[in-house]
C-alpha cells in the first residue's frame, strides 16, 4: 500500500504549502496530492514546480488529473468550478 498526503491549495502564500508538501515527504510519504480549484490552480502548479525545482528535485509528478465541479448556490443557477489534482512522487 503507498501511502498518500493531500494538500489542498487556498490564499496562503505559496511557501505555506511547499513547506507542507515538503514536510510530507521528508516525513517519508511516497506521494502527494495537490489539489485546487478555481483561482488557486495556478497557486498548485506554482506549489508542484517550487518543490520540484529547489527542493526535492528527484520528486516527479506522475499524474495531472483536471475536472469540473458543478456547485449550487440558494440565490441562482449551478456555477461550474475547475479543478486540478498533481500527484507528486518520490
């Protein structure tokens, strides 16, 4: 069994979740997800690229998987929101 970290992107700084990708590794996960919709996709490829590229260089992403949310609201229509999943591994 591989075991597996999530991090999801939000409005922190890009740093916060590069240390939390990092952290995870270093704590000797195999693989790590990160996830994001919306605007802080391109937060997650910024995150994904950062920890690639200064620090765990032989990390690789192994799988980009993009979607659509469909998400109701109680004063109009359903809205559609991208998503965006990069699998890390090590």
């Amino acid at each position: 069994m591989v075991e597996t970290g999530v991090v999801y992107i939000g409005k922190k700084p890009t740093m916060n979740y590069v240390l939390a990708v990092v952290t995870y590794f270093n704590d000797g996960i195999r693989e790590v997800t990160v996830k994001a919709r919306g605007r802080s996709i391109s937060r997650a490829v910024d995150v994904a690229e950062i920890v690639r590229g200064r620090f765990i260089p032989d990390a690789d992403v192994r799988d980009v998987r993009i979607s659509t949310e469909r998400l109701s609201s109680e004063e109009g229509p359903a809205t559609s929101v991208s998503t965006i999943e990069i699998v890390l591994s090590k």
